[in-house]
C-alpha cells in the first residue's frame, strides 16, 4: 500500500473534565482497509471514532486524512473531506420517512449531485429499504433501522466510514447481513473503521485490529495474528483459546 495512510490519527489525548478518556491513541486506516477496535466498556471506543467523525475534539495529537492536517478542522466539514459516522444507536429522524432520511445523507453539494446513483447504489445494497422508502423511519425494525443509518452515511459518498457497534442489539440472522453489507461496502472501495463488541465476528471481517483498553491501545496487528494469540483472546477479547 503507497501513498499516505487514509486516516492517522498520530498520539490523540481526550478528557472528559478531568477524567481522562484517551491517554495516546494513534491508529492508522490503508486506502482500502477494514479496520476494528474491540475491547471493554468504557474503552474509549466510540471517544475515538467520535473525534474522528469531527464530533468531538482531542486536547492533545493530531488527525490526517489522505495526507491533510484535519486537526483544526470544523466538525461540519469532516463529512465534506470524505469521512462519515454512523452512531451507536443509529440516530435516525424517525418521524421522518427513509426517503428523507436518506436524503440528509446526501446533502452537501459533491453528494447531491450524484444523490440518484447513490440512492440506487445502497438499494442494490439493502434492497429491503426500497418497499420502504415512503414509511416513516421509526416504524422499522431495528435491523432495518440499522440498514438505513448506514445507507444514509453512504449516500455522502464517504472515502472513510466509521460504525459504532453496528451490530448492537440487532438479531443474530440479522449481524449476519449487517457483517455481509460492510463487507460489500468495503469490497466496493470504501475504507471502514468499525467499533464492535460482537469480537469474533468483526476480527473475521478485518484486514487489521487494535484492542482499547482504559484509554489506551494495548494490541494491534493483524487480525488473524490476533485471535491467534491465546493471551490476547484471554485478557481483552474475552475468547477461549482457539
Ligand atoms: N460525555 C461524557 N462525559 C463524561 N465521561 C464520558 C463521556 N462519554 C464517555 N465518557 C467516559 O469516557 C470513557 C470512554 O467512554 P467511551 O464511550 O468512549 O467507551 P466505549 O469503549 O465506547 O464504551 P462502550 O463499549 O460502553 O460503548 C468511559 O470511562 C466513559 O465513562
Ligand atoms: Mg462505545
């Protein structure tokens, strides 16, 4: 892989007040790549993806994207730069109708121009959405629910997608298609970096893995060098030796 790094995050610190969420976190996401982050409640996961959908800010270290300082930039430009987060908890207008929702998604000028094909493109993805385009959002199920947060992200046309346990809440049948829709996702081009507590599944799915634990990074490497490792499964993956 040449070039730079899609995303860096290079030593970020955060605090909540004076708790320290973030100590010194620096990851890195390949043009390409399926990236995870596991580890416990109250790692600092969804801390990070958060600072780096622009949501929150980090005190100390800095972000690049594509090889640019995104630092200091405005929150409401990060999904302009190529970056968009798809919540924990999905976030959807539920009073709203799916069609709707999806057009958020595609609001800033570089999306709304190609908003048809992009609308087309995460049908072919989630042809369940289609009969459901006039109904209000919140009637869905979960998991249909969960399918249109990440199609309204997609409809910004991001370079980078981030998700927040996805999986979270859903039925198992249903993780099965979440997992094989980001798979796809990241088939067609686009980079992931995803947060999950569904471990085994998410380290299948990744190129690349890094375990939080208290604010920190305590193992990256290879997915599958990971799950190899019986004092990793142990300690931070909550896995039988394999
Ligand atoms: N808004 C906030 N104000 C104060 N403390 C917070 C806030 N959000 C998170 N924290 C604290 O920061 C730490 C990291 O939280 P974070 O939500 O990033 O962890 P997480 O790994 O995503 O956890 P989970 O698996 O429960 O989603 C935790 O100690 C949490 O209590
Ligand atoms: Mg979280």
């Amino acid at each position: 892989m040449d070039g730079p790094p899609r995303l860096e995050v290079d030593s970020i610190k955060v605090n909540y007040g004076a708790a320290p969420a973030l100590w010194d976190v620096s990851l890195s996401v390949q043009p390409g790549e399926l990236v995870c982050v596991v580890g416990p409640n109250g790692a600092g996961k969804s801390t990070l993806i958060d600072v780096v959908a622009g949501l929150h800010r980090a005190r100390a270290g800095r972000l690049r994207f594509n090889g640019q300082d995104i630092t200091q930039l405005a929150s409401h430009r990060f999904c302009a730069a190529g970056i968009a987060i798809v919540p924990k908890g999905r976030r959807l207008f539920t009073g709203m109708t799916v069609l709707e929702n999806l057009e958020l998604g595609s609001d800033l000028p570089h999306a709304k121009s190609q908003r048809a094909a992009s609308l087309e493109q995460v049908l072919a993805l989630f042809p369940a959405l289609q009969q459901k385009l006039p109904h209000a959002a919140g009637s869905l199920s979960g998991g249909q629910q969960q399918m249109v947060a990440i199609a309204r992200a997609l409809m910004s046309r991001p370079q980078l997608l981030l998700l927040d346990e996805p999986s979270l809440g859903l039925a198992p049948t249903v993780v099965l298609d979440m997992f094989a829709a980001i798979r796809a996702i990241n088939a067609g081009g686009t980079s992931v970096l995803l947060v999950e507590q569904n471990v085994a599944m998410a380290m299948e799915l990744a190129n690349r893995a890094y375990v939080m634990e208290e604010g920190r990074i305590v193992a990256q490497g290879l997915a599958s060098e990971l799950m190899g490792r019986p004092e990793i499964r142990k300690a931070y993956l909550g896995l039988e030796p394999a």
